[in-house]
C-alpha cells in the first residue's frame, strides 16, 4: 500500500521506517531537508512541499499527518482539506485535543474526505515493538487503512474504538493514566531512596519487582534502565513537563463529575516540578514561623 506522510520527527521517521520495512511505499514531506534526507536514505520518496505529495499519489488517497498537535496539525489538515478529493482519507497520528479531531472530522466531511483520529503510543519504542494504536472514524475508512495500522502495531496492537474524535479521547484518558503511574513509581522509589542506612540497589529492586509483582510493568523495566545509566538519578534535572493530555483529561473529569484525585494531583506535581522556588512554599514556612516560631530557612 502507498501512504503519504507528513512529519518525520522522532516518532515519524520510525513509522515511515517500520512501515517501509513491511513492504509499503511511502511518499514523504517534511519541512526541512535536513528532516527529509533520512527518510529518503530509508527508502521513502520525498518531496519539498505538501501540494507535491498530493499529486504525488494515486486516488483514493491515503495522508498521515505525524506533526505536533495544535497549530501544525491545523495547518496541515486545512491544506489537505483544499487540495484531497472525495473518498480521499486523512489520519491525525498526533495527540490533537479530541475535540479539536471532532471538528476536524467535520470539516473534512463536508469535501467529502474520510477522517480518522489515531492515538498513538508507544514513544521511541515503536519502531522496534510497534506502537499501540487507538482509531476513531467511520468503519469503511478504517477498513481501506487496516493494512497500514497491522504494519505499524504489534499483533492485538489496534483497534476501531468508536466514531470520530474517539481515537484521541482514548489516548488522552490513556495518558492520563499514565501521568498516575508515573507518579506513583516516583514516590515509592523516592521513599526507598531516602531510607539512606538501607543503602538499597534500586535497580535490583526494580527488576525484582518485574518478576511476578503485581506492580510489575513496562515502565518498572524502564526505571530500572534508568537507574543502571544513573543509580540516584544525580544527571537528571526534576523538572517534568507535559504535552497537555494529563491537562485535558483533569479537565474532561471536571466535566464529566468524574472524581480523579491520583490523576489531577499527578499534573499538579508536574507543575510544581518547574518551580525553582516556590512562593507557595515560601509563605507556608513564613506563617509556621510566624504562629509556632518553627524558623525558616535563609535563601
């Protein structure tokens, strides 16, 4: 099958090479050739401007859009949205807001173009495992793309989840399920780090953990690669930043009168890592010293 794909970042670039690996055809466009080149290095064909990629391939076309989500994804499904035809399919492998997908969809379908919204996890692992794949859209676009989603996952790896802008309410929630987890290792190997006299090995506990606990997980297996690069963590910075989905799903929770304690205080927490100083922290230690003369502690 030929696609055409739009972004070769990180996560782009391995899907166009998993994907030409599997024996289909890709025509690329990436803004910079210095993007483009290693694409075409792969085995892609790659051109210099959208409109070409356009012309480039047969109808019904196939176009995955692989760029980050807000105004680059805007931009690029508008123009495709001038220059498709009908029956013609756009996919959003990005992390766009599911609602910014339903309008999307919309729009689309007012040209007469199929839209599928597709979460996608599996970071820069992907390439390698495959990447775990969440669709919104109608059954027949799905259906004319198949091939190109089993190229892309593990086996089981894909679904169909619901009609459009459920793919990326799926991956949003997903991660926001993973801002928890996150959370919760941190803790807990934070509180064995701090029990000093113990001297304990944390990346032997975290590979004791991964056999047969129940907190057993990717992610445990990832921390204790982490801790064998670097066994308290001394290199790294603690600030965490965040690309909205933990953000939008507190929001979609409030919404929804869904209680989400773990996962609203692990954005927070995420929040408060980018703070050098906290002024919030400071007034705290004011007022202890103020009602109990505990003292505070000189900048």
């Amino acid at each position: 099958m030929t696609i055409g794909f739009i972004g070769l970042g990180r996560m782009g670039l391995n899907m166009v090479e998993r994907l030409l690996a599997r024996g289909h055809a890709i025509a690329a466009y990436a803004r910079s050739e210095d993007s483009r080149r290693p694409a075409r290095d792969k085995g892609a064909r790659t051109v210099e401007a959208l409109g070409q990629l356009v012309d480039t391939l047969n109808t019904p076309r196939v176009v995955w859009v692989m760029v980050p989500a807000g105004e680059a994804t805007e931009q690029n499904v508008r123009e495709l949205a001038g220059r498709l035809s009908p029956g013609d399919i756009v996919v959003d492998g990005g992390n766009s807001n599911y609602q910014d997908s339903l309008r999307r969809g919309k729009m689309l379908a007012e040209k007469g173009i199929e839209f599928l919204d597709c979460g996608t996890s599996g970071g820069i692992w992907g390439l390698q495992n495959g990447y775990c794949l969440m669709i919104g859209g109608s059954s027949s676009a799905f259906q004319k793309v198949e091939p190109i989603f089993a190229a892309l996952a593990p086996a089981q790896g894909y679904a169909l989840v619901g009609p459009s802008g459920a793919g990326h309410f799926v991956k949003m929630i997903h991660n926001g399920i993973e801002y928890g987890m996150l959370q919760a290792y941190a803790e807990g190997f934070e509180i064995l780090a701090a029990r000093a006299e113990y001297h304990l090995d944390l990346v032997k506990i975290a590979g004791l953990w991964n056999q047969g606990s129940v907190v057993r997980s990717w992610l445990l297996e990832l921390a204790q690669t982490a801790f064998a690069k670097d066994p308290r963590l001394e290199k790294i910075k603690g600030y965490i930043a965040d690309s909205g989905e933990g953000r939008w799903t507190v929001a979609e929770a409030v919404a929804q009168n869904v209680p989400a304690p773990v996962l609203t205080l692990a954005l927070l927490e995420r929040l408060r890592s980018r703070q050098e100083d906290s002024f919030a922290a400071k007034m705290i230690a004011a007022l202890r010293d103020e009602f109990g003369g505990h003292g505070v502690k000189k900048s």
